[in-house]
C-alpha cells in the first residue's frame, strides 16, 4: 500500500487463494506482492468508482454498533429461492445511507453435531415467530453488521408479520453461536448507501476478463446499482470477518495482516506491551468513563499490559496502517472486558503501535 494509506481488512481466515499462492514465499516477498496487489485493487475500485475510504464502518467491526444474524425457517416459508426472496424483504427496511456487510448462509453442520446445533440454536435465539425444529440446515440465515440499535428494531418489527421469520442472533458481544456462525457463513456482499459490492460471478483469474460493466444482478429491481469486483481482491480486502478467538497454530491470517506492515513478522503474542506513564494519566484524565466502568481506574501499567496481552488472544486486528510521518506501524483491536454497570461487558478499541525490532506493542490509545 502507498504510504499513510490504510487497510482496514484483510482475510486470510480459510483463505486458499492466500495459502496456495504464497506458501513458499518469504516474508519480504509477501510484503511486497500483497501490497502490490492492494494498489491495484484500490485502483480496480476507482475504476467502478467506488471509494475504498468510504466503506470502512462496513468493513471493521464497531465498539458502539450492533451485529445480528436474522434467522427464517425455509420450510414455512415455502420458498423454493429463498435467498433472493429474503434479502428483497431486507433490503427496504435499510437506511438509504447505510453502510453494511452482508453475509448469508443455511444452519449447516454435520449430522454428529445435530445435538449440539440444537442447543446452541435455542440457547442464544431471540424468537419473534413460533418454529418446529425439525433438523438445524431448515434454518436461513442473513448476518448484517454496523447496526445501531433503532435499525435492529426496525427490522425485527417490520420482519415480524412474516411468520418464517423465526427471530435473531445478537453477535454484538462474543458468544458460542458468534464463533459457529464465523466458520459457516459466507460475504453475499457490501451493501454501500444504494450500491451492492459483489464479487464477480465468474471465478475468472485473470482481472481483465471482467466485463464488469456488462455485468448485473436481480437486486437492481429493488433499485440498487451493482458494482462487481474481482473475487479474488473481494475474498482479500472486501470480506467481512466474524470476530472471533484466534486459532493459535491453525490460523494464519492475524500473520498475513502483520506481514501487509512490514517483512519483519512476529506474531503480537510474541510481545512485551509498553505503556507509557504519561499515557495512563492521560487515560486516566480523558477517557475516565471507559476507564473506570472497565475496572482499570487503579490499574497500574504493568497491571494493565498484563491484561491487554491476555485479551490479545481473543480477536483479529483490523485498521492496518504505515504512517511515514512518524515512522510507526500500527493497528487497532477491540477487546472485550467485563464492566461495572448493567451490562456484563464492553468493549475498548486499542491502537497499537507494532514494533517487531524490539518484540513489543505501544499503546497508542485506548477508549
């Protein structure tokens, strides 16, 4: 990427495209070629003119915002095509301006897992509409993130008078039925105020044979306009990723996002946290709400670090940037924490500046 620029995803989470196409490859070369590639992916979207920098609250996940997963029991509907026949009773119900990924998928799982489907089924589902749980893949499911909590209310109100829509999973807040869902659903697309951002239909893997002005898709009826984009860049920058806890040893894609900063990669486990003193008074002085609620007011730096380091374990990091000025790498996290108050927990964004030279994280900010 051009310096100062940001990545604000990057998915390599089950990604074969990724694996195949650099496991012999060294640090430097991944550096090189997965940048290379992100310049032309920004520039393929200029050329649908389509703003990379707009599409940020779509593509990260939100401290102050909401994620469902609408669930509509197939058998009662009597849809024979459902997906399309779903989303277009959806889709009205979005803001205009709105920004959203969207991804879809059926309650599958093997049939050895059909008792343990059932119980995370019923122990997180919000139910609207009464069900007869038959067999868990009867199910339809539709994930929506960057909600506030008026949205998610439309679109349970407005929904209800269907009597297949069954109800909805809260994945604001990591759950069980959060991790399953993150392994079986997959990116349908972005939806971006009155456009949908699809990867292209073809699987072709050269980029010049998409004819993406040719291209175009049943929801422009509904009156959206379709932008198609390369599968390859869509799976890499464009899909959105459940969060969930890193597969420590099984996952590779928290190294593949160190390595978009720089070619000398070590995982952040692998890291001391460095506070400053001054940056917990600062802390302490202007973020004192998050502070306090957090239960860190009388936390001591180490303290602190002890616990950012531990929670570090339990999400994807996001916002990847270079900024020259200041010569720093850096990215931001979410981490979860128990809180003091109604609601069992909250969340805190983190800024971490990433130095691997001396195998440490900086705290930037924290709020």
């Amino acid at each position: 990427m051009s310096k100062n620029d940001t990545i604000f995803t990057l998915n390599a989470r089950d990604n074969i495209y990724l694996e195949l196409s650099y496991k012999d490859s060294s640090p430097e070369e991944i550096y090189k070629e997965v940048n290379s590639v992100f310049d032309i992916f920004i520039e393929s979207l200029e050329s649908i003119n389509i703003d990379y920098r707009k599409l940020k609250n779509g593509l990260i996940p939100s401290k102050q915002r909401n994620e469902i997963a609408l669930i509509f029991d197939i058998p009662q509907s009597g849809l024979s095509v459902y997906d399309y026949n779903i989303l277009s009773k959806i889709f009205p119900l979005l803001e205009k301006q709105s920004t959203h990924s969207i991804l879809i998928g059926d309650y599958t799982g093997g049939h050895s897992l059909k008792h343990m489907l059932h119980s995370l089924f019923f122990e997180h589902i919000i139910q609207i509409n009464p069900t007869i749980y038959q067999y868990h893949n009867q199910y339809f499911l539709v994930y929506i993130n960057n909600l506030s909590k008026s949205m998610v209310q439309n679109l349970v109100d407005r929904l209800k008078k269907y009597k297949y829509f069954t109800g909805y999973f809260d994945l604001t807040y990591s759950s069980r039925i959060k991790t399953y869902l993150s392994t079986i659903l997959i990116p349908k697309f972005i939806k971006h105020k009155t456009t949908l951002i699809l990867p292209d239909p073809y699987e072709t893997l050269i980029i010049d044979e998409i004819e993406a002005d040719e291209l175009t898709c049943d929801y422009e009826e509904l009156g959206f306009k379709c932008k198609f984009v390369h599968s390859a860049y869509y799976n890499i920058f464009l899909s959105y990723k459940i969060e969930r806890k890193v597969l420590k040893n099984l996952e590779k894609d928290r190294t593949f996002s160190l390595n978009t900063l720089t070619s000398s990669v070590i995982d952040i486990s692998e890291c001391d946290i460095e506070i400053e003193p001054s940056k917990l008074d600062y802390l302490h002085e202007k973020k004192t709400n998050n502070i306090e609620r957090a239960g860190f007011l009388n936390s001591t730096t180490n303290e602190l670090a002890e616990i950012i380091k531990e929670k570090l374990e339990q999400n994807y990091i996001y916002n990847l940037s270079f900024l020259e000025n200041f010569n720093t790498m850096k990215f931001n996290i979410i981490i979860e924490v128990p809180r003091f108050g109604p609601h069992k927990l909250m969340k805190l964004l983190l800024a971490l500046e990433y130095k691997p030279e001396q195998r440490t994280l900086r705290l930037i900010t924290m709020y």
